[in-house]
C-alpha cells in the first residue's frame, strides 16, 4: 500500500493497513468528497446529533 493511513484509536499516521503500535485496521485520514446530490447527508447528520446526545 502506498497510501498514508491513519489509525483512529491511537491517534497516528502510518504507510500500513493494519497499525504496528495497537493493531488496530486503520483508514484513510481524508474526509469524504462533497457532494450536493447526497444522498447519505441526512443520515450522516442524524447520527452525528445521535453521537452527540449520548
């Protein structure tokens, strides 16, 4: 793999698919592309207002 990637549960930034500090799978450190036909925004949001109240 020749992409940067970024393991969410220890916070760093790594050339492998699978982070040697936790073992954690890790993903891409870029936000998704904008879109105005989105089609996934609403549940998007409404998950994001979920996470929050919890």
């Amino acid at each position: 793999m020749s992409m940067l990637c970024y393991c969410s549960a220890c916070k760093r930034y790594t050339m492998n698919e699978v982070c040697p500090v936790c073992k954690v799978n890790t993903g891409s450190p870029k936000p998704a592309r904008y879109s105005p036909q989105d089609h996934y925004g609403k549940y998007r949001r409404k998950l994001k207002q979920l996470q929050k109240n919890v």
